[in-house]
C-alpha cells in the first residue's frame, strides 16, 4: 500500500489567503480631479477592449469611480480613447 499521504483528496480547494487589501488610490495620493486629457492615465482604468474596469476589480470608491466614468467618456468623443479597440494595452 502507498502512503497515507499520498492518497489524500480535497473535495474543497485548499483556503489560501489570496485577497490582497483593495484601495482608492485617489483617496490615497489626494487627488482631486481627474484629467480627461491625460489618455495615458485613464488606459489604467480601462481594459483590453477599452471597457471601463468596475470598482470591485480597481478599488476605487464610488465618488471617484462615478469621475472616472465621466473622464473616460470625455476622452473618448474626443477621440483621445477609442471606444473599442482590439488589445489596447
């Protein structure tokens, strides 16, 4: 017979702590306004396919993802982000 050990099954992933401790990061660095003109920055808080990334996944609070919302749509009917895009970063 093998080893006990060697025979072991979890029916439940092992509990791993794999939650990193979100947080705004405007809140953090103070700032106050968000530049719609400064598409570099705003290619941070969106993703691939030039969708906006939700609070759950950047930790933003909801203050500030509401202006980052609306800085992302300025840029883009200024034609500073695309509105789609195919592997933007």
């Amino acid at each position: 017979m093998a080893d006990k050990k060697d025979d072991i099954r979890y029916l439940t992933p092992i509990d791993i702590e794999t939650k990193s401790v979100k947080y705004c990061r405007f809140r953090k660095n103070n700032i106050k306004f968000i530049d719609y003109k400064d598409p570099n920055y705003l290619l941070y808080l969106v993703n691939e396919q030039g969708k906006i990334l939700p609070r759950r996944l950047t930790g933003t609070s909801l203050k500030y993802q509401r202006k980052v919302s609306q800085a992302i749509k300025r840029s883009r009917h200024l034609a500073l982000l695309p509105y789609l895009a195919d592997q933007l970063k």
